[in-house]
C-alpha cells in the first residue's frame, strides 16, 4: 500500500523548499486503470489541508492576502481571443469546432464568458469545445480574511485528467465515431490540446514570485510561510470533472484558487511519451517546482477493481461484462501507458498492490 503520509510529508517539503521561487508546486500522479490513483490524489490532498486546518486552528489571525493593488496575472495573454460571431458559431455548433475534433494540433482560444456561478471570466477552449473548458477568472474580488472560515481554505487541490475525457456528442463527429466510443478512454478521446493549456497555466502561476513584508527564519514552518504569502494577483481557475452518472464532462468541478499552493495532477496520460502529452512534463517540471510519481501495480489486480467500477457506473449490466470491458480496452490503455512512458531520471515509482 502507498504511504499516503509520506508523499504528503515530500510534497510540503518541495513547497518550502521553492516557496521564495515559486507561489506554487505540482504534483504530476500517474497509473493504469484500477492503480487506485484517484484515491490516492484524494487521501493526500486530505492529508495535507487537515494539517493547514491543524495549524490554523493553532495560528488564528496568521493570514495575508499580499499584492492587492497590483493587477492580476495574465495567463493566456498569447492566446487567439474568439470574435462574438465565432463564439456564437460555437455555441450553435454545441459548443464545438466541429472540423477540429481529432485535430492534436488545434490551438485553444479564449473569449469573454461567465462561470457557473454567473461570474466574469476568460474561457479557453480547444478541440473539446465548451465542454473541456478551463475558465480564468477575470474580475478581482479582494479578500477579506477576517471573514474567511478557516476550514474553507485549502492549500491542496486535485485536478483529474477525467474533466478532459470528449463529451460523447464530440466522439460522435469522429471519421470513426464507432470505434472512438469502443475505445473511450484512450489518449486520442482526450483534449490533450486543453490540458496542455491547462499546464502551461500552472506553471505560469508557479513561477509568480511570492512577496511579503515578513522575515522568515530557518525556524519558520512552511505553513508559517505560504499563511504571509497568498497574492491576490493569482486569480481562480475553473477546470472541468467528470460525471460518470451523465458520462460526460462537468463544468468548473474544481477551483484552483488564489490559496491553492499544491496542484496534484492524476490521470492515465501524464507521461505519455506521444502528441501533446509528451509536453506536460517539460512543462511543468522547468518551472523547478515538481514532483512525479509513476503508480506500478499488476493487471490481474485492477481487473476486478475496474470491472466492478464499470457495473457501479452503469456501464455494463453484469460483472462478466465489466471483465471483457476491461480486457478490451482498460488494459490495452493501461499497457500503452506502460509502453510510453517518457524516459525521464526523477520518476518515483511506488506500488499499490
């Protein structure tokens, strides 16, 4: 079983050790189908706001919000912006580019729209359309920390790759919509495009210099540090989840937020070695602030986890079915992962037997 509260332990170091460079670190978690990955990112983003939480309660009134008449960051300013009339055009197509739908090489584009929560923001879209997209804040609301419960701030955050499976209705405008519905959950039924997109964001954010008016010591804990470091020039990312009851994407599942210093990355392609995959590493790891794991477990052991999951989803009627979903297509994902791994010195591996 994986030490839950050691990787917890490493992350908080990496934190304090590049918190003068970096506002914040990622987390890149990556394992087969059934590797328990998602519980995994879950239990240790657990971990590590229980022990913020701990320390708060510990530290009342230790919070600050720096930079607030500063602007806030830009972080798609290179990106092509939509005229009114193509995101009508999009949003008639439902949401979609429809000649773009398999093209690895699209590039996202942003335009003016609004949260769920009926807020201003920019949204970046690619191949995936409005479904997988990633939705920056854009009007900046100060934070008032003496209002703030301090249970409602959390330093971790998970961001599944899942947000980014196509919805059903792009597949559906594949050359072989057949085939990609057979095979979803393959890298090619994913907006790497927009994922990418999404890394590239981070680590833009990550490389944003922290500043406080506070002298920190040897002594100083890392929570003690990133409590007198939060900017308000960071501002909220939306990123889509994944509703495997509708079986399609869900808008602005997850925030990344101004208090966010650890982002853990879970899915099945992180460290693919093909398209835009291939990139996330580089990405991310030159902003000097990651940490990357590699879940290692045998197939026999995530074929009945698996084929019980796809009977619990709806996806099949009986636990025969949820097998034969497995071997024709969970396992052929999980050995092409293996196969394509990017050939890089600082994987941990760690097993989940």
């Amino acid at each position: 079983m994986v030490d839950t509260h050691k990787l917890a332990d490493d992350v908080l170091q990496l934190l304090d050790n590049r918190i003068e460079d970096n506002y914040r670190v990622c987390v890149i978690l990556v394992g087969s189908p059934g590797s328990g990955k998602s519980t995994i990112a879950e239990e240790l983003c657990q971990i590590i706001n229980e022990k913020y939480h701990t320390f708060l309660s510990e530290h009342p009134n230790v919070i600050e919000v720096n930079d607030r008449l500063k602007p806030m960051v830009n972080l798609v300013d290179s990106l092509k912006t939509l005229q009114p009339n193509e995101v009508a055009e999009m949003i008639e197509n439902q949401g979609l580019f429809k000649d773009h739908v398999e093209d690895v090489n699209f590039q996202p584009i942003k335009y003016s729209a609004l949260t769920s929560n009926n807020e201003e923001c920019t949204a970046v879209v690619a191949r995936g359309g409005t479904a997988n997209a990633i939705r920056i804040a854009t009007v900046d609301n100060p934070v008032n920390v003496n209002k703030l419960a301090q249970d409602s701030i959390n330093i971790a955050q998970i961001v599944p790759m899942d947000g980014f499976h196509l919805s059903r209705r792009c597949l559906d405008l594949f050359k072989d919509p057949q085939t990609a519905h057979k095979r979803r959950g393959s890298p090619s039924t994913f907006d790497s495009n927009n994922f990418l997109q999404l890394c590239k964001i981070l680590a833009k954010t990550s490389l944003c210099k922290v500043s406080s008016h506070h002298k920190f010591y040897s002594t100083s804990s890392v929570f003690e540090k990133l409590s007198k470091t939060f900017s308000q020039t960071i501002p909220d990312i939306f990123v889509p989840g994944f509703n495997h009851a509708l079986k399609d994407p869900t808008p602005d599942q997850y925030c990344i937020s101004k208090f966010t210093r650890i982002v853990i990355l879970e899915g099945l392609y992180l460290l693919y070695d093909q398209e835009n995959w291939k990139k996330i590493y580089k990405t991310l790891a030159d902003t000097g602030a990651l940490l990357v794991y590699k879940i290692d477990i045998d197939y026999e052991a995530t074929e009945e986890r698996v084929a019980k999951r796809h009977l619990q989803s709806g996806l099949v009627t009986t636990i025969a079915e949820g097998r034969e979903k497995f071997r024709s297509n969970d396992l052929l994902n999980g050995r092409d992962i293996d196969n394509h791994l990017i050939k890089v010195d600082n994987i941990v591996h760690i097993r989940n037997d």
